[in-house]
C-alpha cells in the first residue's frame, strides 16, 4: 500500500486553460492535507492551520488569477510538511524537523524509505504534471508564475513589504513585473525578500523555469493582505492586469 489511500485526493488538481495564454501558475504550497497515516505528523490542528503548514491565501488567489488571465493553474494539495514541493527532495529541508520555531513530530527520525515514499505518492507527480504542461505548449512555451505567500512577522521580525518578486539567474521578466508594481499607489515591493531563490533552496523555478530556458517570476505576496476572499480577489485582479502588461513590456524588449 502507498502513502496515499485510495479514498485521499490526488496530489495535485490542474486548472486547464485556452492553449493562447502565455501563463502558467503554479502553487506549490496551497494546500495542507496530511496523508490519514502520517496522523497529523503529531501535530494539533492550530499549528496545521499556520503558515508552517501551507502557503495561506495563495489557493485563492491563484484560482481567481488563473480564471481572469485564462491561464492554466497547477495545485500542490498536501501540505510541505509532508513533503516540501519547491525544494529538491535530498535537501534536509524538503521534510523539515523544526518549521520556524515549531518541532515536528512526524518527521524526527525519518528513514530513507519514508522519504522515498512521500516524494514518490506526492513530488514526483505534481513535478511530473508541471512538466506535461510546459511541454503541451510545444514552441510557445509559457511564463512561469509561481505562487507563494509569506508571513507579515518571522520569529518576532516584521516584515513590512506587501509583496516581493523573486528571481535568480534570467531576472527580465520579473523585474519588469517588480517595476509595474512599482508603479501602484501605496504599495511596498521587494525583489528578492523575504527570501531569495537558489538551486538549493527552491525547485520549480531552477528546474523548470530556467533549465526550461522560460521566461517567469516567483511572487510573494504577505498573507495578512489575502487571508479573506476580499484581499484575494483584490490581488487576483491585479496580477490580472500586471502580468500581461509586463509580458507586453518584455516582447518590446525582443
């Protein structure tokens, strides 16, 4: 028997979209389920709610961008405390032992085996489908938009942007992006805080954006500001006009 019972929802659920949208989003935190044999991976339901457990707020948003840009939307559904989706399954924080300041039980004294089997029931696939997609796309490869949220306090440490771009080695696009953002009234934009994006730290956009050889951004976006419907419709609506015209902005450059 694997990971997953027969009666658990798959790894990921897939948005299909118009083959002429240059966008595909994914977000690799969005859910927080854990697999029913892991029990909770021994914790209560208030830390399962935590941003230790998931990406809060992004599901929504994504949902509401992918349906306004007619883009297709990728969903990791399991939470990364089972098995972290945007890092390579061999670094140690792909199952993490302390998330923030919080242990985790569940993951004190993992075998390889274990470690096989989440990446095998949970990782593989959701990388597996991503892959698929970029290359249903043939020659019109997509932008790359991932889709993060990040707490507005870290271990007692404020963290006053209201959204952050990330890049790493093929920054155009999401500095035009970052600038565009800019541009909006009252807002504070990062690049490349809260965090930054490395081949060690991160797997979508190394593997799949910039081995691809595709254009993309990471987004972060504070979860305070999308924790209801209001703020996520908010923020869908305006990554809805952004993207676009930052697309519009990168093909005058080529």
């Amino acid at each position: 028997m694997g990971l997953l019972a027969s009666d658990e929802p798959p790894p990921f659920t897939v948005d299909e979209a118009a083959k002429d949208s240059p966008f595909l989003l994914t977000a690799d935190h969005a859910g927080r389920i854990i697999p029913a044999s892991l029990q909770n991976l021994g914790l209560e339901e208030p830390d399962l709610s935590r941003h230790i457990a998931w990406d809060i707020g992004i599901a929504g948003v994504t949902k509401r961008l992918a349906a306004s840009l007619g883009a297709a939307a990728i969903y990791q559904n399991y939470s990364r405390l089972v098995v972290d989706c945007n890092r390579q399954p061999t670094v140690a924080s792909a199952f993490p032992r302390l998330s923030e300041a919080t242990v985790i039980p569940g993951n004190a004294a993992l075998s390889d085996a274990d470690k096989a089997a989440r990446t095998a029931a949970i990782f593989t696939p959701y990388h597996r489908e991503i892959s698929r997609m970029i290359s249903a796309r043939g020659r019109n490869k997509p932008v790359y938009v991932a889709m993060h949220s990040f707490t507005p306090v870290y271990l007692g440490v404020a963290r006053p942007m209201h959204v952050a771009v990330l890049y790493h080695r093929n920054p155009r696009f999401s500095k035009l992006l970052a600038d565009l953002l800019r541009a909006e009234a009252g807002l504070v934009v990062a690049e490349n805080e809260p965090y930054q994006v490395s081949d060690e730290t991160d797997y979508g956009v190394p593997v799949h954006a910039e081995a691809g050889g595709l254009d993309y951004a990471e987004i972060e976006i504070r979860q305070d500001l999308i924790g209801d419907d209001a703020g996520q419709e908010l923020w869908a609506a305006r990554l809805a006009r952004l993207l676009p015209a930052a697309w519009d902005r990168l093909g005058r450059l080529e």
